[in-house]
C-alpha cells in the first residue's frame, strides 16, 4: 500500500509542478501577445482561447497536489470543539465523501472525454481546436485528486489506530 501511495503522491506532484509550468506558458504567452499586438500592431488570436485551456488545465491537474499539501479550505470551527475521537472519525467521513465526489465527477469525465474524442468535437474559435486535448485534465485532475483523497482516508485511519490526533494543518482554516 505505501508503494501506490507514493506512486500516486509522486503522480500528484507531477500534475502539480505541470500546472506551475502551465502558469509560465500563460504568462509568456500574454508577453508575446502584448509585444505583438502593441509594436507590431498583429496580435496572436490564439493567446486568448490557449489562456482558457491553461487557466482550465491549472485547476484541474493542481486538485490532487493541492489535497496531498493540505491547501484546499477547511472549516474547521466545528471540529475544533468536538472530542478529538470524533474529530478524527469525522475527519476520515468527510475525506471519504469527498473521495466518492471525486470518483463520480472521474468517471463522467472521462466518459465526457471519450464522447469529445468519438465525436471529434472542436471549438468555436476560428482555430477550430481538438476539444479533447484541452479535456484531457478534466478526468486526469479528478482521477488524481481521488486517488490521493483514498490514500489519504487509509493513512488517517491507520494514524487514528496508532492512537494519533489527526491535526488540520495547511489550508485556509475558516
């Protein structure tokens, strides 16, 4: 178990750091876009379409890095009043709920992706672009994101045996 877990943690990270490079791709892409467009006076069509498809693919493949590294919002006022036994309980439901949103948001996107890839569905824009590569996040984000959600519901209840105090940390508390 602790071999997947660090597989997927190490799929996660790679998703992660791909959404960093993707931030880079954006801005040096609205560099070009602002150079050509103000000194040459032609701008790229394209930056704003492929701005889209970034900003889509940022959010996407970040999911699962973002859980793994505890950044997603908690509100955590409730459980900071409860027993710590129940705290840690509750911990593990609602990773679990989360992890089953996940899963079926995985599942219908990649049903949704094999529709684009049967249907050879293409944007609007007049670069008519192959929807199913900019899709491809969409099921590969969730997919991940799930699979460290399950990994982290194991490791929370192993550490609820070992008698530990599951800790919030990271995020944005509320």
């Amino acid at each position: 178990m602790e071999r997947i877990g660090r597989l997927i943690e190490t799929l996660s990270t790679l998703a992660g750091h791909a959404s960093g490079w993707i931030v880079i791709l954006i801005l040096t892409l609205t560099m070009v876009e602002v150079v050509t467009r103000y000194v040459f006076r032609q701008p790229l069509i394209l930056c704003d379409e492929f701005g889209g498809y970034s900003l889509f693919a940022i959010c996407f493949l970040g999911l699962g890095y973002c859980a793994r590294e505890n950044g997603h919002i908690r509100i955590t006022f409730v459980v900071e009043r409860i027993p710590s036994r129940v705290g840690n309980w509750l911990r593990v439901i609602t990773l679990f709920l989360a992890f089953l949103y996940a899963a079926v948001a995985s599942k219908v996107s990649w049903e949704f992706l094999a529709a684009s890839f049967q249907r050879n569905m293409r944007s609007n824009s007049w670069l008519m672009t192959p929807l199913k590569w900019p899709q491809m996040a969409l099921p590969v984000g969730f997919t991940l994101f799930a699979l460290v959600l399950l990994v982290q519901v194991f490791q929370t209840i192993r550490k609820i045996q070992e008698g530990q105090r599951i800790e919030e940390s990271g995020g944005e508390s509320v």
